[in-house]
C-alpha cells in the first residue's frame, strides 16, 4: 500500500510539472509569435500576420 501511495503521489507531481510548464508556454506564446512576426517582416520586407503566418502585404 506504501509503494502504491508512492507512486500516486509521483504521479500527481508530474501532472502539476506538466500543467505549469504548459502554463509558462501558454503566458508567452502571443508575445513570443509577435516577435517571430516581426523579425520576419524585417527580413523580407513584408507584413506577416504572427498568428496565420500569412503576408499581409507584397
């Protein structure tokens, strides 16, 4: 019964690692794409839309 409390609570740890990982990801993700869009724009010399990926202009 130890060894199964044991293993629940690892269990348990992992899943909260996980969701907080992907909580970080989650809070910088719009601003990081922001930034890719527009260093993007700078090297080609077009509008990229940061969530698409589209040109927004030619």
């Amino acid at each position: 019964m130890k060894e199964a409390s044991g293993e629940l609570s690892m269990t348990l740890i992992v899943i909260v690692a996980a969701g907080v990982i992907l909580a970080i990801f989650m809070a910088f993700k719009d601003p990081i794409t922001k930034a890719i869009g527009d260093k993007w724009s700078e090297w080609t010399g077009k509008d990229v839309n940061a969530k698409t990926g589209y040109i927004l202009r030619d």
